[in-house]
C-alpha cells in the first residue's frame, strides 16, 4: 500500500479504510494479484514451518520478490485509463472483498459536470464491458477507449456493488474521437438539448430508469441501486484535442 502513495488508486483505497485486510479473503486476494501480475512478479517461497496452536496445526511460510518485479508490480497497479471524464485504475487485490466482482477496472474518480457523471456513473463502479464487449482485464478497458472510431456511439456496462447488486449501461454519442491514456486525464465535452424528457422503463427483472435518449448519454440502472437525479440539460458529444 505505501509504494502507491500519491497515485489516484492509493487514494481510492484510503478513502475506503487503506485497504484492510478481510477474513477469508487471502485466497480470493492472492488469486487476483497472480492473474493481473503473476507473470513478472510471483513471490518466491523462501522457507516454510508448522505451528501447533490451540490443538491446530498452522503453516506458515516466508516469500520474497525481487525489487525490480516488485516495482513492476507497483507500477502496473498505479495505471490509470481516463476518458469522457471518468478515470478507471486496475481493481487492486485488498478490494476483493468490498467489491465482489470478477471485473478488473474500478472508476476512481469522477469529473464534475462531465459526461461521465451527467450518465451517472460513480467512483467505485467497475467497468465490464465496452460496447457489449466483455473486457478480460483492465488493458482490455485500455485498448478499447484507445481505439474507438470517430462518431461512434459508446456503450459503458459498469457493476456497482457487485454483479449481483446491480449492472447498468451509459451511452454517449461521438462527436470526434476519444482519450485514454497510461495516466490520468480529463475530456471535454459539448452540449445539445436531448431529444426526449427522462422516463421510466422497466426490464425484465427491475424497474430501471433510463434518462436521455436519441443522441446523448443514456444510464441503466436496476431498481436495486440508488435512484438517479434526473437531468436538468443536455446530452454530450466527446473528442479528442
């Protein structure tokens, strides 16, 4: 945790307790930090000792890493992707037991009065898929705001609360092209009226309700989840400078 200070995901977890440590999560915890950096930066095991205890038998082993795979390691979870005003950074392994979800990118900070927040998405949400498109890790968010054509609309399906609280859709319309890059940044963004009042639809399951429409930024969101305010003005197109 200290090797992360001063990057927007240090400030993430210290806004939610400094990232304490959950009973029976350390399986779940170290699964996730293999997945995302085990490739260059798996612990070695030094040496290893049994303990009886209270008539239980404990294991208890020491590991080490190098430096230059621990910086690596710390590098990649300082990451951030940034675009339509939302920053997202990689879900760090001491979160796994407050976000229960299988995604691998956490919005942790939200620009005001931007597109992002005008679709109501919120810092702790996690980005899943783009586009409908189901993102494997958080590169894959990466690559994708990378690689958006000019004037294309963008689908953003985030999780809040984990995947079985809630899972909702944003929707802006292009009007240029997109930024995301290695470190954070802010878009801009221009207004137009939207093309139709907000109104209530339901699905299959939940009451959502789904605000804008036409051109603009379109929000799902199930029942199960805080109620959003409605818009007061316009929709938004995002590009590039």
């Amino acid at each position: 945790m200290p090797a992360l200070a001063g990057s927007q995901a240090y400030a993430f977890l210290e806004a939610r307790g400094g990232g304490a440590r959950r009973p029976g999560m350390a399986e779940a915890e170290a699964n996730r930090y293999l997945k995302q950096v085990g490739a260059f930066a798996t612990p070695e095991r030094v040496d290893a000792r049994f303990q009886e205890r209270d008539g239980a038998v404990m294991a208890v082993a020491r590991y080490r890493m190098r430096k230059e795979s621990f910086d690596a390691a710390v590098q990649s979870y300082r990451r951030t992707a940034s675009a339509f005003g939302m920053t997202a950074a990689p879900v760090f392994p001491l979160l796994e037991g407050e976000l229960k979800t299988s995604g691998d990118a956490v919005v942790v900070a939200v620009d005001e009065r931007s597109p992002a927040q005008a679709a109501g998405v919120r810092v702790g949400d996690v980005v899943v898929a783009v586009n409908g498109r189901p993102l494997a890790n958080f590169d894959a968010l990466h690559y994708s705001l990378s690689n958006l054509p000019e004037g294309a609309a963008v689908e953003l399906t985030v999780e809040s609360g984990g995947p079985r609280s809630s899972s909702r859709s944003s929707r802006a319309a292009r009007g240029g092209r997109s930024r995301s890059r290695a470190r954070a940044g802010r878009g801009r963004a221009a207004e137009w009226p939207l093309r139709r009042a907000p109104q209530w639809r339901r699905g299959e399951s939940a009451a959502a309700r789904r605000i804008g429409g036409g051109a603009g930024v379109k929000c799902r969101r199930s029942a199960a989840a805080e109620p959003l305010p409605a818009l007061r003005g316009g929709g938004v197109a995002l590009w590039r400078r």
